[in-house]
C-alpha cells in the first residue's frame, strides 16, 4: 500500500499493491471510502494476475540432429507452452506441446548448429514472458562404410572397410561366437588402416565382427559384419559328409526280376541284391 498525502486525520490513497497472490487468476477488488461512523457504496473492480513463466530451463540432451529440453511448470493454470527455437543462421521454429508437459525434444536440427531457445507459457490469449537457453547440437560425426569379409580360411578372415581421410583417431574390433557369444577377441587398429587380419578362429564357427571407429576420443556407432569360418580338414569333411549321409534315405539297387522295394527298405542279403551302404 502507498500513500500519497496525509492531512490530520485524513488519510488518502493513491494506488494499493496486492502481494502474495496466484498467477493467472482472476480477482475481484472493492474499495469502500470511510470517515468516522460512515462508510461509502464500494467500487469493485475484477483484475487477472499475468501468468508466470516456465521455470528451470535447461538441455537434458543433444545429439547431431536431436535436442532433448527440461523445465519446470508455472503455478497457473495453462493450455499450452510455445516452444520457438532460432538457428545461428537464422532460421525459426515454433511449436506448441501441451500445457502439462516438462521435457520436449526439437528434432530435424542442424549438426554443430547453436539454437536460441525460447519456451512461453500460453492460456488462451495470454501468454507469459519467455524463458530462453542456448545450446549447440552436437557435430555430425564421421562413419564407416562398405565393410566386407574375405580370404575366410578355417580359422582366420580378412576384415576391411573404407573411411575418410584423416577422419577417427583409430578403429577397434570386436569379434564374437554370433552364437554363443563367446570367444571373444578385441583389436585397435591405426587411424590409416583400410583392413585387419583376425586370427586364432575355430573352424566352421559363425563370427560377428564390429567395427567401431574412434573419433575425438569417442566410438561411434558400430558397423558389422558377419562370416562362417572355413572346414578345418579332410576329418571335418568326412564328419560332415558322414553326418549328411545319415540324414540321407538310402535306396536298393534290385537287379532284373526281383520286387521293387519302397525306398529307404533293405532287401534280405542274396545274390540278386547289391545294396549301397
């Protein structure tokens, strides 16, 4: 309350201030003058305090093209919040998340662009004072491509890929069982090398390698491939082909004359019959 003159007894007011009370909401006032015993009609009045803003505004996350916000929500009641992001070179967007929300992402942005970020809180036609942070999305990170396997030998295989010049610190290999997920095997390579030689395999194994390149001191995203290591020897072979043969009817050769026999069923031994074993 402020005053703005005093004479004897009388006391005259100005302008009063009302602290202590909820945003966004509605009040009714009266004013009622008073002298001695008498006291006049009151003049009322209705009046909405101004929605306070969003609180606490702060980036959770980032990556190249992503951007993850936090805040805290106003005491008033709201609508919605108007999030308006603005590019360093200038290009803006708006957009409107509900108003019971804390946390949005902004997607499609720009690697290692620095964004403005504004959020307002909206009710109907009024909107509260912005809240604003500036962050940078991450840079776009450089990949690898056109990874292959070959010279596949029972226990080794030729790793290469291709990447940009200049472009990761080195690569690191990892080659599991597909399987069982066993046999492990860990390399690094040099920041130049284009293919690696992985050794000390099992034969017949299915191996998973992945590939991770190192860049600002950090793996980006693997890339994968997968092969089958070779048959060690002619003992491999026979066990397989022993393995498929018992999987594999067999059939009799009857010689002019005899029954037909349904096939996979032996004839009894006799002269007549020569059967495949």
């Amino acid at each position: 309350m402020s005053v703005s003159r005093v004479f004897k007894k009388y006391l005259y007011i100005s302008n009063f201030c009302g602290v202590g009370l909820r945003p966004g909401t509605e009040y009714g006032m009266g004013v009622t003058a008073v002298t001695e015993e008498r006291e006049s009609l009151p003049t009322t009045t209705n009046a909405v305090t101004a929605l306070d803003a969003p609180k606490d505004l702060t980036v959770a996350e980032v990556t190249e093209t992503t951007m993850t916000l936090e805040w805290k929500r106003p005491l008033a009641k709201l609508d919605s919040f108007r999030l308006v992001y603005v590019s360093a070179d200038g290009h803006r967007v708006e957009e409107v998340v509900p108003g019971s929300s804390e946390s949005h992402v902004l997607r499609g942005l720009t690697p290692g662009m620095l964004y403005t970020v504004s959020i307002i809180a909206e009710r109907g036609r009024r909107t509260s004072a912005p809240t604003t942070i500036s962050a940078p999305t991450e840079e776009e990170k450089p990949s690898v491509a056109d990874v292959t396997v070959s010279d596949v030998s029972w226990d080794s295989f030729l790793l290469s890929w291709s990447a940009g010049d200049g472009a990761f610190e080195a690569f690191l290999i990892e080659v599991t069982d597909a399987e069982t997920g066993g046999e492990w095997q860990n390399h690094t390579a040099p920041a130049d090398a284009r293919h690696f030689a992985i050794s000390g395999l099992s034969s017949s194994t299915w191996y998973r390698a992945s590939l991770y390149g190192v860049h600002r001191g950090a793996l980006v995203d693997p890339v994968f491939a997968d092969t089958i290591t070779a048959i060690r020897d002619a003992f491999d072979a026979v066990m397989v082909e022993r393995a498929n043969t018992l999987h594999t009817p067999r059939t009799a050769h009857i010689q002019s004359g005899a029954v037909g026999l349904p096939v996979g069923t032996s004839p009894a031994p006799g002269p007549w019959c020569e059967q495949d074993t």
